[in-house]
C-alpha cells in the first residue's frame, strides 16, 4: 500500500454521454478510496452489480408508477444527496476561509441553493402518487 | 450451533417495490454508497436493503481506514469538490438519457411530460457543474 502523492486515485472526469459507464457508486463516496487499485476495484463492482440487474432476467416487483417516474424519482433522490453535499462543502467554517478554498466554498453554498430548485421543480411534477390504486 | 436467521423469500413481480428514499440533504451522508440511480434498479425490497447496507458499510470502514491510503494531490476539499462535479456530470447524462426517452420508449402522456421536464433541466444541471468545475480549474492549480 503506497502513499505517494503520485498514485492517488483522483474523481474522473465524467461526460454526461457516457454517464452509464458509472452507475455503481457515487463519486463522493469512491473518492475516499484514493488507493488506486481498491477504487477500480469497487468502481468494476459497482458497475458488475448494476450491469447484471438491469441487463439479467428477474421476477423482482415492477415500478407501480412506471419505469420513467421510478427512474425520475431516483434522480431527484441524487439531486438531494447532492444538494447536501454542496451544503457541506459550504458550511460556515470553510466559507469563512480566505483564498480559493473560501471562495469555492461560497460557490458550492450557492449552487446547493440551485440544485435545491431543480429538485423541487422535478419533485413537485411527479407529485406524491407512487402508482398506488 | 447457532442458527441462522429466517431468511424473507425474495418478492415476486406483483409485490411492492423497494421505496426510494426521500433524501433530507442535511441527512445526506446517511446515503453514501450506491447511487440511487442504481438502486432504483433493485427493486426487491431485500436486495435493495442488503446493497444500500453494504455501501454504508464501505464507506463508514473507508473512513476509518483512509488514512493508511495515498493523500489527495489537491487535498481533500478539492478532491470533494471534483467528485461532486463528476456525480454532477453523471446526473447531467441521467437526465438527458430520461430526456430521450420521449423517441426510443413507449411512454403514457404523464411520462411524456416527466421526460421533457427533465430535458428541460439538463441545462440547468450543466451550469451548475460547468461553475464549479471551471471555479476549480485543472488539477494540480488548486494546490
């Protein structure tokens, strides 16, 4: 196990195009494993286990809303997730930082407030009806 | 010996779904782990429950144990800022896959409103990473 600056695994640089090649998990979770071989490992399991879900044959029960509102919903969930972790990357402490860290940290508080708003938008056209009769 | 526990049978197709949560940003690191983009695939409700438990456990380990592992180049803000432009990236695609739906899927009028809402804030999307990422700029400039 290095600890060479040099062989940190760092967030890649995703294109929206390709966002299917990660599924798996969250970048803000996988950049904690800056060990460059444990992340490709979980980064290839996340997307093994995501491609045998949705790729493989199962009874599992169907979206009672339908497979675009359950899709639709699942993104707002990200959307909230991230709503907070821009939060987090702004809280008071690291806003009151002076320089660049200060600054990103006032943008980040900023943009949590934006992503908030598409949340809300998209929350409130799906409604609370999850397919119940 | 020690038993096992009873193990719940898997649900079929007529059986309610996983739920997806209702995420509470203030809450937001209880949802580390899996995207629920992925999740929302899983929708036994067993499965779900035993890949959200196995992300929170990595992670809640990752924590503990990160500091045996190589340093952020940036830094650890600056390493959290590009993740959280990569997932931003990644919703960006979500959303616009959703957003095509409307010409490669059969869709219900409803669904049909729900994929172009959705494209309609693709941009909006953008623009929130395309700031941050060009407020952080190339790697190693942050240092």
């Amino acid at each position: 196990m290095s600890t060479d600056i040099q062989l940190a695994a760092v967030p890649p640089i995703v294109d929206p195009e390709d966002f299917h090649v990660f599924h798996g998990f969250r970048e803000t979770s996988l950049c904690l494993f800056t060990d460059p071989e444990h992340n490709a490992a979980l980064r290839v399991t996340g997307q093994l286990i995501y491609s045998m879900a949705s790729e493989g044959d199962n009874d599992w029960p169907t979206e009672p809303e339908g497979h675009p509102r359950h899709q639709l919903r699942a993104a707002v969930a990200d959307l909230r997730f991230l709503q907070g972790f821009l939060g987090s990357l702004g809280r008071p402490l690291e806003c009151t930082r002076a320089g660049h860290e200060g600054h990103l940290a006032r943008l980040a508080l900023r943009l949590s407030g934006q992503v908030a708003e598409i949340a809300a938008v998209l929350e409130s056209e799906l409604g609370a009806w999850r397919g119940e009769e | 010996m020690p038993s096992l526990p009873d193990r719940t049978p898997p649900s079929g197709p007529n059986d309610p779904p996983a739920p997806i949560p209702t995420i509470d940003p203030e809450r937001f690191e209880d949802f580390e782990g899996f995207r629920e983009t992925t999740l929302c695939v899983f929708t036994e409700p067993g499965a779900n429950a035993t890949l959200r438990a196995l992300g929170d456990l990595l992670y809640t380990m990752a924590l503990e144990y990160c500091q045996h592992w190589p340093v952020e180049p940036d830094g650890s803000f600056y390493h959290q800022v590009r993740a959280a432009v990569a997932d931003l990236r990644h919703l960006e695609g979500y959303l616009a896959h959703l957003d095509t739906q409307r010409e490669e899927a059969s869709l219900s009028d409803h669904e049909e409103r729900v994929s172009e809402v959705c494209g309609k804030f693709v941009p909006d999307l953008r623009a929130v990473a395309d700031a941050l990422e060009t407020a952080l700029g190339p790697m190693g400039a942050t240092r």
